[in-house]
C-alpha cells in the first residue's frame, strides 16, 4: 500500500479523533463510540483515492484530508442520528439525557463535517457536500415519520459522492469525475455495512479497474481493493 495513502488516513483519522475531544466528555463519548465502530471504514480511503491529483501538492493533499475528514464525520452524524430511529420504540424508557446527548452529539458532528468541507477551498466541492447533506437529512425525516418503512441506506450515496467530490477537487474531466462516482458506488455495494464483502465480487472490480478510475489513482483503489479482502 502506498505509504503517503496511509499517512494520508493517519491524518484523516487523528482529524475525527479531534473532534471528540470536545469540552464536554459526554458528547465526546457519544462521538468516540462511534468513530470507533467505523474506524475501518473504506469510506475516507474512497475520498482520498478520487481526490488524488495528476499534478499533487502540500495544499491538494490538506484539501482532500479535509473532505475526507467531513465524509467520515457526516458518517458518523448519521450513525448517531439513526440510534434515535432504532430505540424508537423505546422511546419512552431511554433517559433525556440519552437523547439529548445523542441529538447534540449528532448536531455538533454535522457541523463539523461543513466545517471540514468549506476547508477545501472548493465551492464545487462545498455544493455536493450540501446535496448531499440534504439528501440524507430528508431521507432521515422520511424514516421518522414514516414509522420506519422508508429505507435508510446511506452508504452508497455516502460512496459515490465522496467519489464525485474528490474527482471534482482533482480536477479530473467531467468523464472522470462520472466515472470515479459510479465505481465508488458499485465499490459500496459490495463492501458497505450490512452487505458483507462479496469476496467473488471483488477481483472483478480489480479488473475494472483500467477502464473506470484515472491511471495515477489505480494503486490507491487497489490498496482499497486489498483492504476489502483483508477486513
């Protein structure tokens, strides 16, 4: 694996790892227990990998950190969000300060992550992010008041506009940056929470490889690739 992908998610992660450590020590508890059962998510190395310039620089590779820190904090909003939704119908026996920690805790990683956004630099990139923000955010309020019916996948749409959002700061063309979304998508479908890695699935994506990421960016998506396999 290439080594400055993996200090680049040394990076990312010691980025998340600040955040909790937040004034208030039960929030960021909140925030660490979550960080922590996503802490080998595939998600930041999605983000870094598409974000990764033919011409790279110290200010690109801050960017990209950036972005990936508020795809990995968005994740973790969410996650804390959605606790709400699976004690629903407990609702009436968990604690005020449960909820109101875990909405708080919720509310301050969403902020957070728009912090880190607006931090590339890249209005571009800060547009998708809010799309994507409200994407999700609707598709929450659905869940809520829908009792549950409407569905709450999140991660590929998590997937495909990191991927999207990391050609973009790039600078990849317009053929590269679909391209990118589209396998970062079809890379959340196999490897996502809940799917399980479709091992028989993955040396096919391997060799696709050639045909749908950017040359210069194909070892970093190998490295993923590999990290898959592994988990």
């Amino acid at each position: 694996m290439p080594q400055d992908f993996l200090d680049e998610l040394a990076d990312v992660k010691a980025q998340v790892a600040g955040v909790a450590e937040m004034e208030h020590s039960s929030l960021g508890e909140f925030i660490r227990h979550e960080w922590a059962a996503r802490a080998d998510s595939l998600l930041a190395g999605v983000v870094l990998s598409a974000a990764l310039p033919r011409a790279d620089s110290p200010t690109q590779r801050a960017a990209r950190i950036h972005l990936a820190t508020a795809m990995v904090l968005l994740d973790v909003a969410l996650a804390l969000h959605k606790l709400l939704l699976l004690h629903r119908s407990d609702a009436d026996t968990l604690g005020k300060s449960l909820v109101g920690g875990t909405v708080l805790a919720g509310d301050y990683c969403f902020s957070q992550a728009a912090v880190a956004a607006a931090r590339t630099g890249n209005p571009r990139v800060v547009a998708i992010f809010s799309e994507l923000l409200k994407e999700l955010s609707e598709a929450y309020l659905r869940r809520l008041f829908e009792d549950g019916q409407a569905t709450l996948n999140e991660f590929p749409v998590l997937f495909q506009s990191g991927g999207l959002a990391g050609a973009v700061l790039a600078q990849l063309a317009e053929t590269e940056q679909r391209d990118t979304a589209h396998f970062a998508a079809s890379l959340a479908a196999h490897c996502g929470p809940g799917t399980g890695v479709e091992q028989n699935h993955l040396p096919a994506l391997g060799s696709a490889l050639a045909g749908r990421v950017a040359d210069h960016q194909q070892p970093r998506w190998r490295a993923i690739l590999g990290m898959a396999a592994s988990s």
